[in-house]
C-alpha cells in the first residue's frame, strides 16, 4: 500500500506536467542531487546557479564534488541574466540550473539556445513555479529534467518532499537504478511525525498566525521535537547521514490530494497577483512591467521597499505574513559563503536584491483582505 501510493502520486504528477516519468523524494533537494547524480556530475565539474538561491540549492552541488558558478540576475524576474550566462561557461561547466524564481519564468529561449550552442544540459529548479508557463508551455519541460519541493512554504505542500522529473528515457533508467541501489526510506517515525505536522499546519497556519507558528516551529526544530525543512547539518556542504531519503506513503497521499486541488490554487494565485499589481499601482507603486509571454503562477509576490531590516522587524506586530527570501545569495543569511565558493561582489544585482526585496503571501489562504493589509504595511515603509 504504501509503495503504491508513492507510485500513484508519481504517475499522476508526470502525467500533469506532461512528461514521462517523475521520482519522488523525502526532500526537494534530494530530488535535485538525484539527478546531478544520475547525469554523472562529479569532481572537478562545474554547475551554473543564480547568485540568488537558496543554500539547500547549492548543497547536492557540493555533496558530488562538483564546483558551483554564479550568474548574476535579471532585477525583474530575479532569474538568471542570460547576458552574462556565455561568460561563465569553461570547458568544466556540465550543467545549467534554470532556478524559475518566485514562479517567474526564466528567459528559456535564450538559455537552451545558450546551451545547446555548447553542448550543455540544462536543469529546471520548479521547486518555486508550479504552474508557471513561459510562451504558452509548462516550466519543468524544457530542460533534460526538472526537480520540485513540496516544502511548507511551496505551491503546494506535502509538509516536506520533492520530485524530480524527466522526459528523458536514458536519464530516467539511471534515476531510476540509482534509486533501487542507494534510496533509504524515511522511518515509521519520521513519516509519522510529518504526518502529525501536517496536520498541526491545516489547523493553526494562516496569514494573521504565521510570524509567531514560524518562530515557535525553528525553536522546535532546534530542539530537534519536530521535523523542519532544513537540520542544522544542511548548512554545511558535508552530506549527511541519511540524506539520500524517498518519499513516505503519508506524504505521497498529501500530495495527491493536492493533486486534486492544484488548479484551483493556480487560478487562486493567478487572482493574488493581479489584486497585489492593482493595490500596489493604486498606492503609486512601481510595478515590474512582466513579459507577456510568461505566466507566471507566484509562489511569493516580491516587491523590493525602502528598509527590509525595518519591514521584517515590524511585520509580526501588525499581523503581517511578510516573507524574507533572500536575505543572501544563499539563502538564508547565516550561510557560510566561502564554504560554498561565492565571494561578496560575484553577483551585485542579486546582493541589491537581497537588501531590498522582501514578499507577501498568495497561497489559498490569503485573501484580498489580506492583501489590502500587506500593502498598506508596505506603503508604510515605503519605496527603495
């Protein structure tokens, strides 16, 4: 029972994003070292990331022995900058990631023109951008494969989990022998805390609650009483114990549920956007100007204000659900940089960002309501 439903909801999430096969994970990131694995990325090699990206990104990177590039970013889809992508390529560069950022679409057309003029692969981090389309298709199928969370704060969550993809069928015989040779599976335990954390998140996480439930879920994580995102081990680049995890029955039944309510959450979020746009040009906002030939379904609506120390400090008073992505070019600010190659000055579009920009919530619970009250917080602190 509890393989068929990892089987089910992998089927069922391939099929949706029109691809031929997908692997579940205990965790986005295993997801993506899946596939890095399986490509044969190793010592000496190179992989190119935007200089504005989370840590647990870069991780997998490390765990091989390969050396992470960064590319600076675009400052209005915060993706990578296709300009300065051909600069970076050296004859060990083995892999592009196209990190689609806040669900924003990439510039694809340039990317895979970029990498197929060297002979490059390119991966797709979805791990923000279920739904997202860029000139009509679906982003997660453009590039070799394509890896995703399910985390708390993503499109939709399974409490924590990830999944890789692909429409490849030599690369999905390789994830697939390397998960039958090293996969672990998640303990009876584990999964069944998950699935209590679940249920705790359905009961007690909502706009208003959020500053005060995240607080009180990292002390609890530090103490190790639950099971957060990220162990304090993750912010090293040494793999740890028990890292290499497939995903747990319980999550795999989360996430077809979830399945089952994904385009009403992508109409929903299409719906946050455009009520944060009218708020924000009504409020005399400088509202980026999107291509219209990207879709965008937006996991976070990024806006950059005038003092982020003081936005995110005065935030939980006001009820405010005000996320902080990224406060580095590896998220989050306590990264040591130089255990993972970046050095302060790589990236000074992505380091701008980092000090300005800040997001707001567009997940099915949010509301205009809740809109109307973010945006005036943010009037209050006002623009860069």
């Amino acid at each position: 029972m509890a393989v068929s439903a990892v089987i089910e909801f992998q089927k069922r999430f391939a099929e949706w994003l029109g691809v031929g096969w997908g692997f579940a994970f205990w965790k986005g990131r295993v997801a993506m070292y899946a596939i890095l694995k399986a490509m044969g990325i190793g010592d000496g090699d190179e992989v190119l990331l935007p200089g504005y990206t989370c840590v647990m990104d870069v991780n997998p990177v490390k765990y091989l022995g390969a050396r992470p590039v960064y590319v600076d970013i675009e400052p209005v889809t915060y993706n990578t900058d296709p300009a300065l992508l051909e600069e970076k390529l050296t004859p060990r560069t083995k892999v592009i990631i196209a990190q689609h950022t806040y669900g924003l679409p990439c510039e694809m057309d340039a990317i895979m023109d970029i990498a197929g003029r060297h002979g490059i692969p390119v991966v797709e981090d979805c791990c923000l951008a279920m739904g997202s389309r860029y000139k009509g298709r679906l982003c997660g199928t453009f590039g070799l494969a394509a890896y995703w969370s399910f985390q708390w704060s993503k499109p939709f969550t399974t409490g924590i989990g990830g999944m890789a993809t692909t429409d490849d069928g030599e690369l999905a015989g390789k994830i697939d022998a390397l998960c039958r040779a090293e996969l672990q599976r998640p303990s009876a335990a584990a999964a069944a805390m998950l699935g209590l954390q679940r249920a705790t998140y359905r009961a007690l996480i909502y706009p208003r609650t959020t500053a005060t439930a995240t607080a009180a879920f990292r002390w609890l994580t530090r103490k190790g009483l639950v099971i957060g995102s990220s162990a304090t081990c993750e912010f090293q680049p040494t793999m740890p114990e028990g890292f290499f995890l497939g995903m747990s029955a319980g999550q795999a039944r989360a996430g077809l549920r979830q399945m089952r309510l994904l385009e009403a959450n992508i109409a929903h979020r299409r719906r946050m956007r455009s009520i944060y746009d009218e708020l924000l040009r009504q409020a005399g906002w400088d509202v980026p100007e999107i291509p219209d030939y990207m879709d965008p379904v937006l996991v976070r609506y990024p806006l950059r204000v005038a003092d982020k120390g003081r936005a995110v400090a005065e935030a939980p008073g006001r009820f405010v659900e005000l996320g902080t992505w990224f406060e580095s070019p590896l998220h989050p600010a306590e990264t040591p940089l130089e255990l993972y190659d970046y050095h302060p000055g790589t990236c000074p579009v992505a380091e701008e960002a980092c000090r300005q920009v800040v997001n707001l919530p567009t997940h099915p619970r949010a509301d205009e309501a809740t809109a109307r009250r973010s945006v005036e917080f943010v009037k209050g602190i006002g623009k860069p």
